[in-house]
C-alpha cells in the first residue's frame, strides 16, 4: 500500500492537484500572518483524507509548497520541518492504513475509528499552525513577495480559484464514499488521483507517466530498507517476548490509570523512534489493550492515543519516514530536519496529552 500511496502523491503533485489545494486555502488566509505556513498545514490535513498516508502527504505537498515558500522568502529548513511534521496528520485523518491495521488487531470497528480520528487530527493542525505563527511573528516575513503572490490569486477571482480546484477538494468525498460504500480499498481508490490528474486536470500527459514512476521508485526505494530493517528489528523484539516483559512489568510496578496511561505513551513513543507502525500496531495492541480496558478505557480512544503516539514515530529519528522523504525532497540532512522539527514535536506531544486524557476529544463524533 505504501508504494502506491507514495506514487499517488507525485501524481498529485504532478498532477497540480496539491497545488490547487494549496492555491484555495492561500486565496483566504495568505494574507495573514504565518497564512501560507498555515495553508500548507491545512493543505496537509486535507491531503490526509485523500491518501491516508504521511508518507505521501510529505512527498505531494512537500514537493510543490517548500520551494515555493523558500521563493517567498521563508527559511528552508523550518519550511521542510513543518511539512514533515504536518505529513503525520496523512495517518490521523482517515482514511488511515494504521487505522485498519488497528481494526484488525483488536476488533474494533474501522469506520468509528476513522470518525474517532477526524477532531484528533484537526486539533494537532490547528496547534501547529499556533506555533507558524508564533515563528513568523518572531522572525519576520517578506510581505511584498506574499502580498504580490496573494494579489495574483485575487486576480484570478474566488469562483475561477475555487473551479480550478473543484475536483481536488472532491477528491476525498470519491475515496472516503468508495471506501465506505465497499466500492475501493484505500489502496486501490489512490487510483482516483491518476485518473484525476491525467482525465480531468489532464496536467499530466501520458509521456510523463514514466518519469512519475521513475521519481516514485527513487523515493520509496531509501524507505524500503528503513522499513525492511524495523520489521525485522520487531521479529527480533517478539522472539525475546519484548511486548510481554514491557505488559509484566508496567502491571507489576503501576496501579494508577494516569501513570499507566503516561508510561504506555512512553513506551509507544519509544516505539515509533524503532520500529514501523504497523508491526507496531500488530504486536503491542493485543498486549496494550487489555491493560487500558480493565481500566474501562474505551477501545476505540485507546487506537486514536496509539496511533497518535505511533505518528509522532514518523519524526522522530532514526526510523522517522517522513523526514527521510523531506531530506529526498529539499537535501538538507536528516538530522537537521529532526532539530528543526523539535518545537513543533513539542506541540504535537501536547495534543497527545489532551487526547490521552480527554476521551471526548476522540469520541465526540460517534
């Protein structure tokens, strides 16, 4: 599914389909301060719920929003930092392939996860969007390039904007209606954004489609040895009985709801620095999961905290997916990325925290 969700995404950017996304949240808030830092959030979030993977959320809007915000005079590394971390909300909103591994492993219902997932991953974007603008503030902005680039879209005019991305913003109407109504696997409506870009936009003509496959093997083929690696590190962690030492011992030492609760965060966000998401997923919730029923957790707020934690795996070194696709994309170091996104980690762990102990922030919706 990977693969093709990375593919999906050059399409999409490609395809202009992430820029028209982009251009439509920027007509509205461009023009504020940190407003196109914060479009690029929200054009993140958005893409979410058309691949439903950070990995490819990073690629299709990393792709076509760094060098334009580099243009415009914003500084290149805070630039790749904040889409890498944003990428991370592809796994939140639904729909999400660590979601229906989740379904899987525990029995809880898909599609109530995927509503429990939609408040969670607009809070994180909302407060990562606070910490733009608290950025922009501190260190300025070029307003004669944003106010001239904003001023080219008004131009343009709402209706002729908001036409060109009409398609774009329906696209994840198509792929959530084909999911729920049985119609596509998310893997396979990703086909929608090809279809889209070479069809409908047709900005991607056929001669192109080679190159399109060509960048997608370069980007996932680094990925595919990162991955390879921690599923055979997560084999390795199940034949010692890792997950079980780690259940025995948290029962053993811990009684508290708040303070289980804060060392199985722990202990996922250690996780996802190791080990993929879904073996993850896979091998702790069948360990994880009875500890925080008998403590009268609800299932489906227990999936919303795990993944969230496990997202938050995609930033983190030295397995962090999304800033290995964000160095591809920009060619800065890895490392670097990874001090940059320091803050905006920060505001990540502080949504994790008021989902973990929030139930209804999850469950508002079902």
């Amino acid at each position: 599914a990977v693969p093709m969700f990375i593919l999906s995404g050059i399409i999409m950017a490609r395809g202009g389909i992430s820029k028209r996304l982009f251009d439509l949240f920027s007509f509205f808030i461009g023009k504020r301060t940190a407003g196109l830092p914060c479009a690029a959030v929200i054009t993140c979030l958005f893409y979410g719920a058309i691949s439903g993977s950070g990995i490819a959320t990073v690629a299709a809007v990393g792709s076509m929003t760094i060098p334009m915000l580099v243009e415009l005079g914003y500084d290149k590394k805070f630039c790749t930092a904040l889409v890498a971390v944003a990428g991370s909300l592809g796994v939140i909103i639904p729909p999400s392939i660590p979601f229906i591994m989740y379904g899987m492993a525990s029995g809880a219902s898909v599609s109530d996860i995927f509503l429990a997932g939609i408040v969670p991953g607009v809070l994180i974007g909302l407060l990562l969007m606070v910490y733009a603008v608290f950025y922009c503030k501190k260190h300025g902005e070029d307003k004669e390039k944003i106010n001239a680039k904003i001023d080219a879209l008004h131009e343009q005019g709402l209706w002729k904007v908001f036409k060109s991305s009409f398609f774009a913003v329906l696209s994840p109407v198509i792929i959530l209606g084909c999911i729920y109504s049985g119609v596509a696997s998310p893997t396979e409506a990703a086909v929608i954004s090809l279809i889209v870009s070479i069809f409908i936009y047709k900005s991607l003509p056929i001669k192109k489609v080679y190159d399109v496959f060509v960048e997608a093997v370069r980007t996932y083929a680094p990925i595919l040895f990162i991955l390879a690696a921690s599923i055979a590190f997560s084999r390795v962690l199940t034949l010692m009985q890792v997950p079980q030492l780690i259940s025995g011992w948290i029962l053993a030492h811990f009684t508290s709801k708040v303070v289980v609760l804060i060392v199985i965060n722990l202990v996922l966000l250690l996780v996802g620095m190791v080990m993929d998401t879904t073996p993850a997923i896979l091998i702790l919730t069948p360990i994880l999961l009875p500890i925080v029923e008998g403590f009268g957790m609800n299932p489906i707020h227990f999936g919303v905290m795990m993944v969230v934690n496990l997202a938050i795996g995609f930033v983190t070194p030295p397995i962090g997916v999304n800033l290995f696709v964000a160095s591809s994309l920009t060619d800065i170091p890895v490392v670097d990325i990874a001090k940059r996104a320091m803050p905006l980690i920060g505001f990540f762990l502080i949504a994790l925290l008021l989902i973990t102990f929030i139930p209804q922030i999850s469950l508002c919706l079902l």
